[in-house]
C-alpha cells in the first residue's frame, strides 16, 4: 500500500505517520506538504531515516504536483488544512482557499488520475456547530459558526458530491478537540502548559464554561486508519472520545499537574460567534468498524503535559508573543 497524506507536517497528520509506519510494516508513506504556519518539520524528524517515508514540499492547491503525485499511491489521506478559529476569524480567505479549494483539488486529482485510491478526508466536530443538547450523529446537517468550520464543512460536501457524481470511494472523519505531543502552541492545551511554564496569565474565553470533547491524537489516529481500512463509501464516521469538560476545568487540570497556582487564570473576552459546547455521538465508528479510544483522559493529559515539559526546543520557536497572545483573532491580517 502507498499512502500519501497530505498535511503530514501538521500536528495530527505528523502523528498519522508515525502510526502508519508503526502499526503496518507494508505501507509506504508521501508526506505532502506545503511547510505553512501549521507545519513544523522537527515532528517527523525521527522518521527521516525510514526506507517507507518520503517528503514532498508542496501545496495541495499545487494542480500539477498532485496529480502527478496521486498518480503514484493507493491511497489518500487529507489532512491538509489551516485549522485555528481565531486566524479564521481575521483572515477567512486563507483558510477558503486552502481547506475548500485545496480540498477540491485533492478530489478533483483522484477523479482524473486515480479513480481507484481509497480516500479519507479528515473534517471536524466543528462543522455541525453548538451542541445545545444531546450529541450530533453524522446523520445532523452541517452548521458552521465560523470561517474555519465553514471552509471544512464546504469541503465535506465536495467529498460527498464527488462520491455521488463520480463514484469516488472517498469517506469522511469528524473529530473532537485533540491534544497530545507535537501540538503547536496557539491551541488551548498546548497554550496553557507552556504560559503556565512561563509563569505567565492564562487567558481562558468568557466565562470558561466552552465545552469540548477531548480526544487524545494517538486516538484518533487509530480511528483514522479503521476508516482508510474498513469504512464505507460516501460515509461520515464521527470520531470522540466522551471526555467532555469546560476549558475552565482543563485549564485547571493542567495547573494542578505542574504544582501552578490557580490566580494564573485571566478570563478573556470571547471571540465572536464562539459554540458553547460540542458533543458527538461515535457509535457507528464504534460497532461498525471495531474501534474504541485506547488511552484514558487522566493518563493522557499526564503523558501530554510531561512531554512538553521535556520539549522545550520543540515549541520554544513557536512560542511567539503573536501566537501566546490572549485574542489573536483581533490581529489585524494585511492583504
């Protein structure tokens, strides 16, 4: 089996490899990638000697290098995409640009060079917007709250479009909030580790009372490779974990775990057009495909704050005044 994943730079798609090249000693791996402000080469370092991985520096809106790309692998998996609500917010056409348009673009290649591969793209809880009760199934419909949910959830129906119009044997993922090792700075867990290292305030949104499902990336990456194995056609398989908690409470999880005081926290205007909670049911997932998180919240969380206090020169460069401000959705984007 060749697998090109693309976004494999990025937190979860750098994790997607090691598991590949892990968990099946007969699959070979291009890693395309286009080195933007998700992406951080010192993830995949220790995979650079690996005869089964090859990197590739380039953009999947790239018309040219991707066909000529798809034309060489069995298999397709997207993870390629801007992914920060609050960048989303100060400069939506990034992320249109690359998560709708580039999107089509991988679809677009498999259709005229490849109808054969296997495809997974890899969406989010996001698109389905606040959950006010219950959970979403994957049979609710899109509605997207911001730019960044809206550009996947335009994506998602491209992938279901061209399974429909052209048989393409593509499946969709929607996961919850991830975390674990490799994870860059601007996101909640990540963010408050380092600023609480630092001694700094911790910004928390509104109120804290947000609340996500965690979802440890080791996780899903499992739950990704059962859908590239075994998932149907045409289908949305979401992905969570039932690990559902405010950002308060995470927040104050990882303080207590670094003998942190609580007078750190700093409570922050919201962004706009924030979702309140989100919540997935991944029961088709589960019983359908066989899977089920491995990795219990608790040793999670642990295992993750432990690695970045040993990682310092992993996110030192990252850890910028610009992406560790409180609200950087108010950064103004020049064009």
């Amino acid at each position: 089996m060749k697998l090109l994943i693309t976004g494999g730079l990025g937190f979860i798609g750098s994790n997607f490899c090691r598991h590949i090249l892990t968990k099946y000693p007969d699959y070979e791996i291009i890693n395309l990638d286009k080195m933007g402000i998700g992406s951080n080469p010192a993830s995949v370092q220790d995979l650079e000697d690996n005869s089964r991985y090859r990197f590739i520096k380039g953009d999947i809106c790239n018309i040219p290098l991707l066909h000529k790309t798809i034309s060489q692998v069995d298999a397709v998996v997207n993870f390629a995409a801007e992914t920060h609500v609050d960048r989303s917010i100060s400069d939506p056409y990034t992320f249109v640009q690359n998560n709708t348009i580039g999107t089509y673009t991988v679809l677009d290649a498999v259709r005229k060079h490849n109808l054969h591969v296997r495809m997974v793209q890899v969406s989010t809880d996001e698109v389905y917007g606040t959950a006010v009760e219950g959970s979403f199934t994957e049979r609710d419909p899109p509605n997207p709250s911001n730019p960044y949910s809206a550009s996947k959830a335009s994506a998602d129906m491209f992938a279901l479009a061209y399974h429909k119009t052209y048989k393409l044997n593509v499946s969709i993922t929607r996961c919850t909030n991830n975390f674990g090792a490799h994870q860059l700075p601007e996101k909640l867990i990540p963010k408050t580790i380092i600023r609480a290292l630092k001694n700094l305030s911790i910004p928390v949104y509104g109120t804290g009372t947000n609340i996500r499902d965690w979802m440890y990336v080791q996780d899903h990456c499992a739950a990704v490779a059962a859908v590239l194995e075994k998932g149907e056609a045409g289908e949305i398989y979401n992905v969570s974990a039932d690990n559902e908690a405010t950002n308060i409470e995470i927040v104050k999880r990882i303080l207590a775990l670094l003998g942190k005081p609580e007078d750190l926290i700093t409570f922050v205007e919201d962004r706009p057009g924030p979702d309140i909670r989100y919540s997935l049911d991944s029961s088709k997932l589960r019983f359908q495909l066989g899977w089920k998180p491995e990795v219990s919240f608790e040793d999670a969380l642990e295992a993750t704050v432990k690695w970045y206090v040993e990682n310092e020169k992993f996110w030192a460069p990252y850890a910028t005044r610009d992406i560790l401000s409180p609200a950087p959705w108010k950064t103004s984007v020049a064009r």
